[in-house]
C-alpha cells in the first residue's frame, strides 16, 4: 500500500538559506539587546556605572550566539534529511520504504526499513488532535525523517490517521 503527496520542488538554495537565517538572528540581536538596555537604564537610574551597559551587550552577544548556534544546527539537519513525500508498506517484504527529497540540494532519495529495525517517537501533545501529531522515524537508532504533520502537506491527506496507526502498529509489533 502507498500513499504520497506532491512532490516537493527544489528550494532556492543556500542563498536563501543565508538570508532567512542571518535575518531572524539579526532581528533576535536587536530585540534581546533593546530588552537588555531597557532592563539596564532602569537599573542605571538607582546609581550604577556604565560597566552594566557592557555586561548587557556581551549577555545579549551570548544569548544571540547561542540562538543563531542551535539555528544552524538544526539547518544542518534539516540539509541532511529530507522531505518525505510518499510512503510505501511491503507486506511482502516486511519493509517501510520512505521516499525523501531534499530540497536544499535538490535531490531524492529512498528509505528501506525493515519492520524489525522501524522505531517511531511521538512527541507527546496536550491536545490529542491528530492534525498537530509529531512524529520521529528512525532506522534502528538512526533518524530517517521528523514529520511534523501541523506544518506539511501530509495535514490533508485523507488517509492521515490511517497512516499514522499503520506506523504504530509496525513499531510496535516487533
């Protein structure tokens, strides 16, 4: 049985990339070192020096640093994986075949799970709605894909629950 969605396009690339990523971190920058300023002149006013100003720059310098760190790492995963567009389940062959595009290097790729070695994470949700689920695919240890079904075309796919109950019937009927 298959099921898939469109297929993904390739995306503008690394350009694109940049600018999304140097955008958000310059505009986190300005909102944590105008909060930082802020919190300073209030503090100012009771009599301190401006050795405080400095501190409030190199705490926001950090804070920034340590959001754009965590950014580009998860980028880099992102650029490692790919976006999955269509699943397939071998009875036959008791296999899982995902098939990804990565659409950073514009390139597809598949997946072949055995059943065996298929391991599925749910984050667990508040709300038991079925639109917001996030799910963790993974090859013995090894993650194949995160699906994010509140954020993905698979939101609309008629057969969403089908195919959710299908890879937790295989995870866990090992």
């Amino acid at each position: 049985m298959t099921f898939s969605i469109e297929k993904p396009e390739k995306g503008a690339g690394l350009l694109e990339y940049i600018f999304k990523y140097f955008t958000i971190f310059i505009v986190l920058l300005i909102g944590i070192w105008s909060l930082f300023i802020f919190a300073l002149v209030q503090i100012s006013q009771t009599g301190l020096t401006s050795t405080i100003y400095t501190i409030g720059f190199l705490g926001s310098l950090i804070v920034s640093l340590f959001i754009l760190t965590y950014v580009l790492y998860q980028l880099n995963q992102k650029i490692k994986r790919g976006k999955l567009y269509q699943i397939e389940f071998s009875e036959q062959n008791k296999t899982v075949k995902l098939s990804l595009f990565n659409d950073f290097k514009g390139f597809e790729f598949t997946e072949d799970i055995p059943y065996s070695d298929f391991v599925v994470q749910e984050k667990p949700q508040k709300i038991e709605i079925k639109s917001e689920l996030k799910m963790a695919i993974f090859n013995q240890d090894r993650l194949v894909v995160k699906l994010n079904i509140a954020k993905t075309e698979w939101t609309v796919h008629p057969k969403i629950v089908e195919i959710v109950n299908t890879f937790r019937q295989i995870a866990n009927n090992k």
